[in-house]
C-alpha cells in the first residue's frame, strides 16, 4: 500500500514538474508557474519519504530518481503523441 502511495506521489509530482515548464503541452493556457513548483516539490519530497518508508533509504531514494526520470520523458511525448493523434 505505501509502495501505490509513494508512486503516486512521485507521479503527481512529476505531473506538477512539467506542468510548471514554459514548454508544456498538456494545457493550452500556462498556468502560474510558482504553486505548481512547490506542489512539485511537496509532492516529490512525500514520495521520497514513501518510498524510504517502503524500502531502504538508500533504495528508496534511487527508486524516487527513476521513476521520476521515466515521468519526465514520457510526459513529453504523450503530449506530442495526443497532438499527432488530433492532426495539430
């Protein structure tokens, strides 16, 4: 359950992350840059904290770093796939 919870956490995190980038693609209007940075960072941090309390500290921070690194290249593209699919 904490291992859903971390991953979650971590994902949203992301989410927040490349929402907040001038470059997004998912939203047609930018949204204010600052609240979703430190949503961002709370909700990355929470997940670190999950994913320490899941597995071993040091585990758990390298698990936090990949899942992270996934999110952030495969939100790009599902942004570029979802505009290629509309014919934009």
């Amino acid at each position: 359950m904490v291992v859903i919870l971390a991953l979650t956490l971590t994902i949203c995190g992301c989410a927040c992350f490349y929402l907040a980038s001038p470059n997004q693609k998912w939203l047609s209007l930018v949204p204010p840059r600052r609240p979703l940075l430190a949503a961002a960072s709370l909700l990355l941090g929470a997940g670190l904290v999950s994913w320490i309390a899941a597995l071993r500290p040091l585990a758990g921070f390298f698990v936090t770093l990949h899942v992270a690194m996934v999110c952030l290249f495969v939100f790009p593209y599902s942004a570029a796939l979802r505009s290629f699919g509309r014919g934009n």
